[in-house]
C-alpha cells in the first residue's frame, strides 16, 4: 500500500522538525532526544501496557517480535505509513490502519508501529504521540502489541509506519465483492478529514470567507464527527455487506472507482443523495478544492444485495449512523453521475495541489 500522508505546511505541530535552515538541537539540549535508538528504560515507560490473554509475547525491550495466540479464525492485517507533525501522528496511525482491518468484517485487536522521529524530537513530543497513540487504541478496542522507536536524520518530521490485526470468526467481507444490482450505501460524510487539515493549512486571508461555526466544526473534525469507520463498519459486516470501503486519498471518487474496478462492475451513483460534511465544503470552495477528491477518512462505502438493504438501512440508522443509498452496481466499468456523466477520478488528493 502507497503512502497515504502527507505535510503540506511543516511549520505546523508540535514537533521539532529540522529544515536546511534550522539546527538541529544538541543532544541533551531542552530535553533533546539523541539520534539512535531510545533509551530503554524512556522506551519501556512508553510501551508499558495491560495486554490481554491471548498476547503471550507483547511489546518488550529486547524482543524483535510479537507472539499471539489466535482463535480459529482468518487473520487480518493492514499497514500504512502515517507522516503528520506533533502528537497527532500516532493517533492518525492507529485510526487509518484501524479501518483497513474493520472493512473486512474483522475487529481491530493489536497494532504494531514504527515510529521514526527526526533529530531535535523531544521526550515531550514522544511521550504525546504514544499517548495519543494509546487513546486512540482504547476507542478502537486494540493495543499495541510491538513495534519499533528511533530517531534518526533519515527523517524530518515523524513518521510512524502502523500494523494492525484483527480476527474474522465467520467471512472477510472484499472491497471487490460488488454484483450488478447491488445497492451502494454510504455511511458518513465526506471530506472530513480534508476539512480537518484545511482548517489547519489555509493563510487566514482564506479562512477569513469561512462562516465562524463551519471552521470551529471542521478545526475538531477529527474527533467529531472523526475519522473511524471500524463500527460502522463491523456492523455493515454483520449484516451481509456484499462489498466494504473506506475511501481515503483521492476521496469519495477515488474510493468508488476503487471499488468499481475491484468489482468489474460500474457504479450509477445519484449525486443528490451524496452525503457531504457542510464545513468540508465550504473550506474546499474556500481553497479552490473539488470535494469530490479530498481526503475521504471517515466515510464508508458499502455494498447490499437487494434482499439484504433495507434491513441494513434500518438497523444502520437507528444505531446512529448517517446512512444513505448513493447508487447500484450496473454490468460495465467506470463511475457515472446519474444526469451528469461520467465522475473524474483523482489520481493525487487535491490537497495536494496546495
């Protein structure tokens, strides 16, 4: 799987983050971490955690790996490298790698990461990315099982590289399992991810046009309505999804021609009954953005037989989740707008383009 972040604006975070202009703190200097590998007693502060039974061999000083013991079951994994400045990036990795297990019906349990830290990192920075990294494990139902710490001048701003399994007791549900005549459901908004990170990027002279209550909403978009979709998700699964998708890079075009490809089918989406997070348009309209192809985190495609939706669309709701049937899987290829045409495909995130 490619890389999926990015800093647009690496001014920004919390982190030290060394440029061609910027010295890089001494070792010992305000805390400074040293290139190399933690100090093992700073590392096991970090890594201390309650494990559960089935972890006979967890995150350790010393040890190279993670031993597991599983119930009969597929085993499910998922990794993405996740790059953000300060302590959101641990939270990030546990969020997106969270979603690419629970898409397959499997529940997020253990995660291993990789986190790589440019020279100038301080133990404050550290300690608030594995402690975001921590919360985020809770609300998802996992831990941190292994994984690997350093810093070095290979980086130059963190770069944390997540693992996450999970266990699938009954089907593994396929982003191409779509058939012509099957609905497709969206579950959540989009793109509320990308109007998080515009709150964040935008010069003030653009902000300035964004009303005052959809720029609040979106600066805290990532924890409400936030970016994981392993609930929905578990429950489209338990209630026969055909086919399951979280979109991300590229945003809700990417994911559907995703989805459309992996089926070999084309999708007839209705663009009326898209469900779009209001903040994240008025900051795309605000950046000279299509939302159509901005980070789509948080939003969830899912496929139902004809037998199977309603049902699904019924219970989906009343557990809270905003739910609406977009369009259907027809014989051929591609992405269509009902009375519009065919729908663009971003090959790069528009955020890109700033």
């Amino acid at each position: 799987m490619s890389q999926r972040r990015f800093n647009p604006n690496p001014s920004r975070g919390t982190a030290a983050i060394p440029d061609e202009e910027t010295p890089v703190a001494p070792e010992g200097a305000a805390g400074a971490l040293p290139a190399g590998k933690l100090a093992p007693e700073f590392l096991a502060g970090l890594i201390e955690t309650s494990l559960p039974p089935e972890v006979v061999l967890g995150p350790r000083i010393g040890e190279d790996a993670c031993a597991i013991e599983v119930e009969a079951g597929t085993l499910v994994a998922a990794t993405d490298p996740i790059t953000l400045t300060g302590a959101g990036v641990g939270a990030h990795a546990v969020a997106i790698n969270a979603n690419d297990v629970a898409v397959t019906g499997a529940r997020p349990r253990w995660f291993l990461a990789c986190v790589l830290l440019p020279e100038g990192s301080t133990r404050a920075d550290t300690e608030a990315l594995f402690a975001g990294m921590r919360r985020a494990l809770e609300r998802v139902g996992a831990v941190l099982v292994g994984g690997h710490t350093e810093v070095t001048g290979a980086v130059r701003q963190p770069l944390v590289v997540g693992q996450m399994l999970g266990i699938a007791t009954e089907r593994t549900v396929p982003t191409g399992g779509l058939q012509p005549g099957d609905a497709v459901v969206q579950l959540g908004p989009a793109p509320v991810e990308g109007a998080a990170v515009l709150a964040e990027i935008l010069p003030e002279v653009r902000l300035a046009t964004v009303s005052g209550n959809e720029l609040d909403a979106a600066r805290s978009a990532l924890e409400s309505p936030g970016i994981s979709v392993v609930e929905p998700a578990l429950a489209a699964a338990r209630m026969g999804a055909s086919a399951l998708h979280d979109p991300t890079e590229g945003g809700l075009s990417a994911g559907l021609h995703e989805m459309a490809d992996a089926s070999g089918v084309t999708l007839a989406i209705e663009p009326e009954r898209v469900l779009w997070y209001a903040p994240g348009l008025e900051l795309c309209g605000a950046a000279g953005l299509d939302p159509w192809g901005t980070l789509a985190s948080g939003t969830l495609l899912a496929g139902f037989t004809s037998d199977r939706l309603d049902g699904a669309v019924h219970e989906l709701g009343c557990a809270g989740h905003r739910v609406s049937v977009i369009g259907r899987a027809e014989r051929g290829s591609g992405v269509t707008l009902t009375g519009v045409g065919p729908l663009a495909r971003f090959e790069r995130d528009e955020l890109s383009r700033l």
